[in-house]
C-alpha cells in the first residue's frame, strides 16, 4: 500500500575508517563496525529504492524499499502468492482476456507478473518508481478517485485493493476507484486492510471477511484481513460470518 509525497533522499554518511597504529594492520573498532553495517544496508536499500524488482532466496520477489513516508508496507511472501494464485483462479474463471486492478498493492502486482508475465494486470500507484512497469502502470492518487484513464473505467473482471489509510475517508474514496474500474456485473473485489474496517468494507462495498489473515514483511501492529465479494468456499479459509 502506499501514497504520499516523495521525500528526498538524504545525503549518504561518509564510511567510518576506524583507528589505525603504525606498524599493524588496519582495525575497525566495534563501534565503527556497527556503523559500517549501517552504512553497507543503506547503500543496499537506496540500490533497490532505484533499481527494477529481483527474484530473491525461495521465489521471493525483491520489491524497491519501503517508503514509510508514503505509508508503504508490503506484503510477506506467503501472502502475496496466496492472492495471487487466488486472482489466477479468479481470471481462468471469466475468459482468456480478463484483467485485474491492483490499486495500491505493488506487491500483488509484482508476484502475479512473476508467476506469469503475460498476465493482464494494471497496477495503479502513487509511487513514480513503478514506472519501470510501462503501461502496466498508471499513477494513482486516493484523493482524486476518478482521475484516471477512461478506458480503465469498468474494463476490469477482478479489482484487489489496498487502501493505504485505515480511515473512513480513505476507504470511502478507494470504493469509488473501485466502482469506477471494475465491470458492473459480476467482478470480483477483493479488500486488503485493516479489521477495523469491517464494518465500512461492508456497508460501502458488501463485502465479507475470509479466515486467511493477511502478513506484511515488517510486523504492523494493526490487524490486517482480506474482504471479498464473493465466498471464496474452501479457498482463503471461507467466508467468516459475524
């Protein structure tokens, strides 16, 4: 999930060099140690932050750094393929040229496009950074819900979304992106946030709670659930009644 204004890099620390006597070999003192770890995980990070997503250890999709500032928290591996193979499934059941609208699930979109590059998905994020993605890509601002293509209006059989905020009004304006993509009979919705929502998944968008709980690869401290349009039966853990 992410939005929000892009923060300027800060500028890189210089590398300790540690203490050194005369006639031995150069030593980092553990202080500086420490400090070189820092260093060395900050060049990596920034080295992500600009470069296109790696296939990490296990399958794992190495997503660009997390901006918190843009309230970005991705989600864990086991995840992002457990959606993932749920949207498949959710495709093969309409036509060979269905698509899907990952609104402000990077994640999502990166794992489908892993598992199959030929899979019709549109990411729509505020992250500039996803620009590497071409036309799959389509810049999204929660605040303007509408402001998008028009020929993205009602193109889509499947919209997951990941509002970025767990607040009324940001789940309010994500329901009218969502409205405004998906086709108007018979599209799956699938909803990424948090359990305090409900209630409002509900009311706005009639949907339901599934047992699967979803992760993120930094603890949140908020409860995270996956709300569908449709009982997913034995698959995401079912539809939890209330």
């Amino acid at each position: 999930m992410s939005t929000g204004e892009e923060k300027e890099e800060e500028e890189q620390r210089p590398l300790p060099t540690g203490e050194e006597e005369d006639d031995d070999p150069p030593f980092l003192s553990s202080r500086a140690l420490e400090a070189l770890r820092e260093f060395l995980t900050e060049q990596s990070s920034a080295a992500g932050a600009d470069g296109e997503e790696e296939e990490g250890a296990g399958g794992e999709v190495k997503l660009v750094a997390e901006n918190w500032n843009m309230s970005q928290f991705w989600y864990d591996r086991d995840t992002a393929q457990t959606v993932a193979r749920e949207v498949v499934h959710l495709l093969s059941e309409k036509s060979s040229s269905a698509a899907v609208a990952c609104v402000a699930c990077p994640t999502l979109f990166a794992y489908l496009k892993k598992n199959d590059p030929n899979v019709a998905a549109q990411l729509l994020e505020y992250d500039t950074r996803f620009k590497q993605y071409g036309n799959d890509y389509t810049f999204y601002d929660y605040n303007q819900p509408e402001e998008l293509p028009p020929e993205l209006k009602h193109r889509f059989q499947v919209v997951v979304a990941d509002p970025p905020y767990l607040s009324k009004e940001c789940l309010e304006k994500v329901a009218r992106t969502i409205a405004f993509l998906a086709q108007p009979e018979g599209a799956y919705l699938l909803l990424l946030t948090g359990e305090v929502q409900t209630e409002r998944a509900a009311e706005l968008l009639n949907l339901q709670p599934c047992g699967f709980r979803p992760q993120h690869s930094n603890k949140l401290g908020n409860e995270f659930r996956l709300f569908t349009s449709y009982n997913p039966a034995e698959r995401l853990g079912g539809w939890e009644r209330h």
